[in-house]
C-alpha cells in the first residue's frame, strides 16, 4: 500500500477531513492518504503572516512523516513551507498552490483564481509568476466579506465563490477557474459539479500530480 501524507497548515481538523474528503474519489485502491493538522498555528490562514508562519508546522511535519510515506502534500493554497521542505526529505512534495495552477494552465488554457482572502491575492500573485505561469493568468476575484464569517456559512460562501468565479469567467475571460484555497474544498466541489465550465480543485488537483509523479519515479 502506497500512503501519501496530506499536511493541513491550518489548526482545524474539520478542514483536514474536509481535504481528505475531497481527494478521496481521486484515489486508486493501491493508495492511501494520511492528514496531519498542524499544532500551532490558526484555523484559517488569511493573512500573508499566518502564511509564513504556517512554514514551521509544515516542517516538522513533513520531517516527521517523510520515511514513512512515498509523497506529501502541503494543503494550503500558498504552499507554505513545501520549498524547504522539499530540500529536506527524499520524497515528492506537491503544494496544491502551485498543482492546481499548472492542471488549470494545461495546455496554455487561461485560468483565474476565486477565492475568499483578498490579504493573500499578492501571495498569490507571486506564486504564480514564480511558477512561471504569469502569461495565461487572467487575475483572482474575491468576493465582498470577511472570509471566517464566510468560512462560517457555506451557502453563503459558496454563492459568493460562484459570483467570483463567473466573473473570472465572464469579464476576465478564463478558460478555466481554480477554487484558491484548501478550506473551500467543500464549495470547490459543489461548484465543479454545478457549473457547466472549468472548476479546479486544488486538493484533487494535489493528489493527481503526486500521483503522476509517484508513476515516473
């Protein structure tokens, strides 16, 4: 049996079975995925310190796991830490920051990003330059509201996510449109399912490239 270790930089043991949840159709039989919620930290990541911070966690985390898994995944959307963690352990380490940017720019397809935490949009900005995907980057949308009462009323967060989504869609012109963050995995899949058009996932999105990379190894 092949395990991967999900690693949820957040507090909130709700969201890793939330994330654990979402990946689950997209595994085979061969493979289980482990989460691991961070100790210290915050419930939700929303401001570019809290991002930073989170790295610590991660860390330790991943050092702890990395003999006894074939993969991890840092289930944050700023991939907090995965850089550092990469250099420390023997086994792949995916972000689902930057897995969910490369599904959504597959095949020089133009993606935007709709997501609840307008403190991070420079975060995000960046990664995706870093990544190298800046030129088919139409721009993140983020709806009115604070993102922990958001975060406390799916209905309402999941019609404010489809708002942004459209407008990636319909004004910005995406092709596809990635749900940014590991917490909104619940309203990632409701809206992959209800729209007619392009929704990335970034947990599945995660779980596919490690297993893609797990196949060429």
């Amino acid at each position: 049996m092949t395990t991967i270790l999900l690693i949820n930089p957040n507090t909130s043991e709700r969201t890793t079975r939330l994330m654990l949840d979402a990946a689950a159709p997209d595994l085979p039989p061969a493979v289980t995925l482990r989460g691991a919620t961070a100790a210290r930290g915050v419930p939700m990541i929303v401001t570019e310190a809290a991002l930073l911070a989170s790295a610590e966690e991660v860390l330790r985390l991943g050092r702890a796991a990395g003999p006894d898994v074939a993969a991890i995944i840092v289930a944050a959307f700023g991939d907090p830490g995965a850089a550092e963690l990469r250099n420390a352990v023997t086994v792949p380490v995916i972000g689902i920051g930057e897995a969910s940017m490369r599904e959504a720019a597959s095949g020089g397809r133009r993606f935007g990003i709709a997501t609840t935490t307008p403190a991070l949009v420079g975060s995000i900005e960046t990664m995706v330059e870093q990544v190298g995907l800046g030129r088919w980057f139409t721009g993140a949308r983020v709806p009115a509201g604070d993102p922990l009462s958001l975060a406390a009323d799916a209905t309402r967060q999941e019609a404010a996510l489809a708002r942004a989504a459209t407008e990636c869609f319909d004004l910005d012109g995406a092709a596809a449109v990635i749900i940014g963050g590991g917490p909104l995995s619940g309203a990632a899949r409701t809206l992959r399912e209800q729209f007619g058009r392009r929704i990335v996932e970034p947990v599945p999105a995660a779980v596919r490239r490690a297993l893609m990379v797990l196949s060429e190894a």
